[in-house]
C-alpha cells in the first residue's frame, strides 16, 4: 500500500461517521439494561407528551369533598389533600420534570460546549481563564450552588432551570474539554490543517462530530439528575409553584398527613425514581455501546 | 511532603478569592433593589436607606466587593436581617448539627459501601454481586427527600421505632461541650444521651448516606475488579494465601485510592443533600437555615452560609488529595 493510501484511510477508521452511529445502536440494543432504561424514558416522555390525552382527570381541579382518597377505581392511585386526583397530577407533572430536565441541561450543553470548545481548541489563555473559572464553580456543591441562586433570583421554575442548568455547566465545558484536547492531536485533524480548512471549518466539521459521543452520553445522565434537583428545589418550594403539578412539590407538605394517606407521598416519589433510573441506565448504556473500550 | 503542602495552601488563596468572587456576583442578581426585597413592600423609605447604607450598596461594584473581601478575611460575614445577630455566630450555632450529620452519613456510606462494593468484586457475577448492583443503581438515582419521608412512614409512623424528627427528646438532660450530640454523651459518660442521640440520628443520616454509598459501593466495585487481575494479586493466589487475606491484604489498599476520591468529592454531595435532609426531619443545622433565611429573604445569612459551606468543601478536597500519599507512597509530591 502507498504512503498516500494510508493517510487517506486513517480519517476514514478514527472519524465517527454515519456507521460508527449505526454499530453503536447495534451495541444499544443488545444491552438489556439499556434498553429497558430508554423503554422507561419514552414510557415517561410519551405520558407527558399525551398527557391531556390520557390523564383521567384535570390534574389542577379541586375537589374539597373527596380529599386524600384512598387508591381506588375512580381515582387509580388516590388523591391528595386538596382532593385532586394524583394519577393525572404524576402524568402532567413528567411534563414539568422532563422540560425542566431537558432545558437545563440543553442550556448547560450550549454554554458548556461553547466554552469547553473555546478552552480546547485555543488553548493558552482562553484555556486558564475558562477552566480556573470552572474549577471555582465545581468548588461548590451543586446542589447548594443551585438553591442559592434560585434563593437570591427567587423562587420559580425559569430561575430553578437556570440554576440547574448554570451547575451543569462545567461538567460539560470539562468533558468537550477533554475530548477536544484528544482529537486535535489527531492526524485527520492536522491533514485538514495542511489542507488549509480555516478554525472555524476545523471545529465545525472535524472536531464537533468527534467530540459528540461523550457529550451524548452526558446529556443523558445530565438530564436525570437535572430531574433529580428540580424535584429537590421544588421540595423545598424553590422550583414549581402551586398549583403546578410536580413531582417534587406534590411532595412538600406530605409529611402532615403521611398517617392518613401514605399513597400522596408514595406515589409521586416513585415517578422521579423510575425516571431517573431510566436516564442512567440509558446514560450508562450509550457509554458503553459509543466506547466500547470503556466496558469493563 | 511539607514543600508540597506549603504549595497547596498556597494555591488555595486564589480559589477562596473565586469563591467569594462567585458568591458575590451571584448575591447581586437579586431582581430589583436588594434592599427593598430584604425588606418587603411596606418598609419606609428612610428604612430602606439605612439598609442601603448599611449593605454598602451605594458604592461602585469593585468597591463593594474589595469591602465584602476585607470584611469576610477578618470573619466578618455581616449581620441576619431577622434577628440582628452576626451571621458567623448564627452559622457556628447551626453548625455542629450539619457536622454530626454528615459525619454520620459518610460514616455509613464509607463503611457499607465498601463492604458492599468489596464482596460485589470478590464474588463478581454472584447472586450478591447482581442484586447489590441494582440496589446501588437505585440508590444512586433516589430523590433522598422522598426516601427520607418513606423512612419517616415506616420507621417512624408505622413501626416507631425511631423518632420523627429533631437531634434529643427534651426530657434528656445533657451538658453541651461541642455541641455534638453523641460526642457531648460520651464525653460525659451519659449513656442515655448517647443512646437517645444515636436513636435520632439514624434516619437522617441513612437517607442522607445513600447517595454517596450507591457510588462508592459502585467504585469500590469496579476498582477492586481492576486491581483484582494485577500479577501481584496472582502471585498472592499463587502463594497459597487465602482469598479474604488476598483480597483485603493486597488488593483492597491498592483499589482505595479511587475510593478515596469518590468519598472526597461527596463531601460535598452530602453538605448539598443535607440542606434537603435537615428540612424533611427537622434537624436544626445549617442546611435548614438556608432555606428558612430564603424564605425570610435574609440574604446576608443565605450568602454567609453558602460561603461556608463552598469553603468547607475547598478544603475538604485539599485534605482528600494529602490522603493520597498515605496510600500510594509510590505517589511523592515535590
């Protein structure tokens, strides 16, 4: 083989193409644990996307007669303290849970990359500046850094999305990071260089689709915690108002009449378990199936 | 060693210098005048001035800033809004319940995890290994209010067998020295104290642990399973030596240092977590007092609070990397 062929073959066995895509996807399905993980997801996604289709009842509607039900044919998992019915407040609220999830990790995705991307690829100053500026901000435990800014912005579900999605933030900036360093080392990359591609093209086409794997595998489990701490937020009252559905607010006076109707608190506790079970089984399912030699 | 160390501290005074930079900035998105929000809508205009003054918030940002810095370097984190008492006083009240907490917490996380992890590893694709996995799997995923408040109904509520909610029943008698309840017992000799202390600490500190030991039971795990298939844990085999000794002899101190790391970084998973913990089972440490200093919009204590605890967890981490060369003398830092 000519020395020309092999440099032309290398980009073709490192770059991820439309089949490094397809092989994963094979690898996906054949994992059990993934695969009932991402069944979990589009049960919760499809439930909240048809909520006004399937949920028995108006999950906002007060019924001061029929408070705190027991789980029954009428109201399938009860109702809680304001006699509202708690199936049709679990499936409206995923669609408070899921949006809050995706929204702010899409934010910390967005920002994250840019920023990570920036650090990577320019190196020198950009790099200090933006990597000691995430290393302060790690210095934080997350959830604290989140209850603080949604203290100060107020409490609401726009402030507790931009909180979640501001802690996320330089985990993502860390791993494009990371990833970037990698594959500008690489001889597809430095081929493009030679070939005169400018840095805008270089990012674009030659280091962005290399870097996706370990971003999709982040946002994954980006987004179950990010449900997790939406739920917490809204516990304490910091997230979704009344009277939203939400699992984490269906949660917070609970505790006052947890003898009489266990189910209010149950219930909803449940559905944000399942939930995030269900991302980091995907999430864990795609590190695995987009590196393979990650598998142990 | 002490080079090394001396190097540490020092890079640690630009990290503290970011950490107040942040929760500066951070404490000046307030929406609208501070002061005003502080103070509610009803507050008279000369109220609200006097506490403009009193916060600084007149002055340039940087001088705001270069002031705030001043103030905090000398221990000065400023005065609550609703009780006039100086923040750091209020904080150092709080504090040794979050501290007995969490200590407890990472105590069963610690231990259990990497008993669980260990066994997981020396009996890898068992019936144990299996099933603790998928504990952990859940554990790591549990929304810890709602597992405490599942805690509170059976433990609690159904079985009584421990309390609801506080750190001591006021009928028990205990002189406080540290303000570690447990530790106030033992110093004492007060067996019921101590009993009555442990019997209130265990649902908190369960639901508080459970995070963390799904992870390192997780690390301890995948750690051990990697050193586990070293020559010199064949050579050990080899030996004759029995499994238990090989595994906790041989392998177990070369597969803590990534445990080490992950029991550091939940530190602050935990101070996080405690904030929810404390608010389910009333439990009276700084945690709580965030939440309850938003809802009274006392700001100073909010930003007070956050501070110290961010600054905790600063050196926290500092103290998880020194542990490093106790475990690995192959690592030296120059």
């Amino acid at each position: 083989m000519s020395e020309r062929a092999v440099v032309l073959s290398a980009p073709a066995r490192v770059r991820m193409t439309a089949g490094f895509y397809a092989d994963a996807w094979r690898r996906l399905r054949r994992n059990p644990a993934a695969m009932a993980g991402m069944a979990i997801v589009l049960l919760f996604a499809l439930a909240a996307l048809a909520a006004p289709l399937i949920a028995p009842h108006d999950p906002i509607e007060q019924d001061l007669e029929g408070r705190l039900l027991p789980p029954s044919a009428k109201f399938l998992l009860g109702t809680d303290d304001l006699g509202r019915d708690l199936l049709s407040r679990i499936i409206y609220g995923g669609r408070t849970s899921l949006s809050v999830g995706i929204v702010s990790v899409g934010l910390a995705l967005a920002i994250g990359t840019l920023l990570g991307l920036v650090a990577g690829f320019y190196g020198r100053w950009a790099d200090s500046l933006t990597m000691r500026t995430m290393d302060i901000m790690l210095a934080f435990p997350a959830t604290l850094l989140a209850i603080f800014i949604v203290g100060i912005r107020g409490p609401g579900l726009n402030n507790a999305m931009l909180a979640i999605g501001v802690i996320n933030v330089p985990i993502f900036a860390r791993i494009v990071r990371g990833s970037v360093l990698r594959v500008r080392q690489e001889d597809f990359v430095e081929a493009a260089r030679a070939l005169g591609a400018s840095q805008g093209r270089l990012l674009r086409h030659h280091i962005l689709p290399n870097i996706l794997a370990p971003v999709i595998v982040q946002s994954t489990l980006g987004i179950g915690s990010a449900v997790l701490e939406a739920a917490g937020l809204s516990f304490l009252g910091l997230g979704a108002q009344a009277p939203t559905p939400e699992w984490g607010a269906m949660l917070t006076n609970t505790r006052e009449f947890l003898r009489d109707a266990p189910w209010a608190a149950t219930f909803p506790g449940i559905a944000i378990l399942l939930t995030v079970v269900g991302f980091n089984l995907l999430g864990d399912g795609l590190r695995d199936a987009l590196d393979p030699r990650l598998r142990q | 060693m002490g080079r090394y160390l001396g190097r540490r501290l020092i890079e640690l005074i630009p990290v503290f210098f970011g950490v107040l930079l942040v929760v500066f900035a951070i404490a000046h998105l307030t929406p609208g005048d501070p002061a005003l929000v502080m103070l509610g809508e009803r507050a008279t205009p000369e109220a609200i001035e006097r506490l403009r003054d009193q916060l600084g918030l007149d002055e340039p940002l940087h001088v705001q800033f270069f002031r705030y810095m001043g103030r905090v370097v000398r221990g000065d984190l400023g005065e609550s809004i609703q009780t006039d008492e100086r923040v750091i006083v209020e904080l150092g009240q709080r504090f040794p319940a979050t501290v007995e907490l969490t200590l407890a917490a990472m105590l069963v996380a610690s231990l259990v995890g990497m008993l669980t992890g260990a066994i997981a590893a020396a009996r890898q694709n068992s019936w144990f290994d299996g099933a603790s996995m998928v504990v952990a799997l859940f554990g790591f995923s549990m929304p810890i209010f709602w597992l405490g408040i599942m805690m509170i109904l059976l433990f609690a509520a159904t079985l009584g067998w421990f309390p609801i909610s506080g750190r001591l029943d006021f009928t028990i008698d205990l002189a406080r020295r540290t303000n570690l309840y447990v530790l106030d017992g033992l110093l004492s000799g007060n067996w019921a104290a101590v009993g009555n202390a442990l019997r209130h600490l265990v649902l908190p500190a369960v639901t508080l642990s459970t995070v963390p030991l799904a992870i390192i039971a997780r690390m301890t795990r995948s750690s051990l399973l990697e050193v586990l298939r070293q020559d010199y844990v064949r050579t050990a085999r080899a030996k004759g030596l029995a499994e238990t000794r090989v595994v906790t002899r041989h392998a177990l101190r070369n597969a803590a240092i990534p445990v080490v790391t992950v029991i550091g970084l939940n530190v602050g998973s935990l101070l996080g977590g405690a904030i929810l913990t404390e608010t389910i089972f009333a439990w009276p440490g700084v945690g709580r007092l965030v939440v309850d200093a938003i809802f009274a919009r006392d700001y100073p204590l909010v930003q007070g609070a956050v501070l110290m605890i961010a600054l905790i967890f600063v050196v926290v981490n500092l103290l998880v990397d020194l542990s490093y060369v106790y475990l690995d003398p192959r690592i030296r830092y120059g």
